[in-house]
C-alpha cells in the first residue's frame, strides 16, 4: 500500500515521483528475472537428472553387449569346431561314422592316393610327438589304420588333448575318421610312452569330385597341446579309443 502513496505526485516533488516509479520497475524487473531463473534451474536439474537416468541405462546396455560379446567369444570356438567337425570346413577330418557305411562301400581300386602324417607339440608342451609312419597308400572307400606315439620324458605327470587337420581343406569333408585319440584328454606318467592309433577312410565320392581331380596326396597333421586336469573336448557321435602304454 506504501508503494501507490509515494507514486501519487500530489504527496511529493515531480523529481521524487519519478525516481520511485524507476525503483519500482526495477524491482518488478528484478522479481521477474528471478522468477525465470528459477524455473530454468529447476529445468535444468530435470534435465540433467533426465540425461543421467539415459546415460545409465545407455551404459548398462553396453555393459550387457560386452558381456554377451565376451561370453559368445568363448563359445565360438567348440561351436565353430562342431560345425568343421560336421562338415569337413577347414581342412577338418569328418568323424562319428555308421559302421553300416563302412561295410557297404565300394573302393574305387584305379584312384590310388598317398596319405602322408605329420606331428607338431605346442611350445608349453613337453611331450615327444611322432608318427610312426611317414605315409601310407588307400583308395578311396577303403580303411586304413595308422600310428602314433607319444613319450613323457619328464619326472612328472603331463595332460595332453590333440587337434588335427588335413590338407589341402577341400580334402576334409572326405577324410573320415572312425576313431582317434584326438579331442580326448591322454595323460602320459613319467617316462611313459603310448601308441596311438587312428583308424579312417577317405570317402568314395572323393573321385566324383572335379575339385579332388588333380589332388593324389593328402597330409594328416596332428598337434598336442598341454591340457588342465578334467580337461574334455569330446565331440557328439564321436567314439574316442583309450590308448595303450608300451614299456619303455
């Protein structure tokens, strides 16, 4: 109510008059900045609090993808060995085989192909790693047993599990194996030395493939590497065969 009074100009000096209305709209100005500053901090804060609530379910699902990433990485690899397994894809020996199959194929007498072995150990590994023979001659549609060996020169207990590949790749969807010791933990005690046989085919349809035409030598290759107690790679209709100790 004081504020009319002292704008009124028959209660005091013209000059006066004018001062007040001047303070009095500057405070009016003042009230309403302050008014809008208010409601742009309490708008910003809803912001910010807005963006972090989305930064953090932004992170979570990356956090979730890098996960899901890391566990697929570790997946990958016996999937990806099952599938080659399946199918010959990389050189990989197809394995698992009807033994009906096996009796009733017809070898093709005239395409004679040589089958020559190689060994390789894993540099941790400190086994001694051999074929017995360093090739051999089928045809395709009859079986062949092969050997190698294995000796523990160590004064220690050593685990090992074997992958293998043969080439040239295009030759795996026809190299089957009916057993082996490979994908199965072998555990050699000191100084101990095994045998281990591989019994396998190569497919009859490997000569009604123009790709195989000019192929007459397959490499079968095996590496050993040093595996952790418990340790199992056993693959589905796969029927491993324990090996046999030697005396040394």
């Amino acid at each position: 109510m004081l504020l009319p009074l002292l704008m009124r100009p028959s209660l005091g000096c013209p000059q006066a008059s004018v001062v007040l209305t001047c303070c009095v709209r500057t405070l009016r100005h003042y009230s309403q900045a302050k008014c809008f500053l208010r409601r742009r901090q309490r708008n910003t804060g809803s912001q910010e609090e807005e963006w972090h609530t989305k930064n953090r379910t932004v992170l979570a699902y990356i956090a979730a993808a890098g996960v899901g990433m890391i566990g697929l990485s570790y997946a990958a690899v016996p999937l990806y060995r099952l599938y080659c397994q399946a199918t010959g894809l990389g050189g990989t020996a197809v394995a698992g085989h009807d033994a009906g199959v096996v009796e009733t194929m017809t070898p093709v007498k005239e395409r004679l192909i040589k089958i020559t072995f190689n060994a390789d150990i894993h540099a941790s590994m400190q086994w001694n790693f051999r074929p017995q023979q360093t090739e051999i001659f089928v045809v395709p549609g009859e079986t062949a047993l092969a050997f190698y060996t294995a000796k523990n020169p160590t004064d220690k207990p050593i685990i090992g599990i074997s992958t293998y590949n043969v080439v040239p790749f295009e030759a795996g969807q026809y190299f089957n194996k009916i057993q082996c010791f490979c994908f199965e933990e072998q555990r050699l005690n000191p100084h101990e030395e095994v045998d281990m046989p591989v019994f396998f085919y190569i497919d009859p349809e490997f000569d009604e493939d123009p790709r195989m035409a000019r192929v007459d030598t397959i490499t079968l290759s095996y590496t050993f590497f040093e595996a952790k107690e418990g340790q199992k790679l056993s693959l589905p209709g796969y029927n491993p065969i324990s090996i046999r100790s030697m005396t040394v």
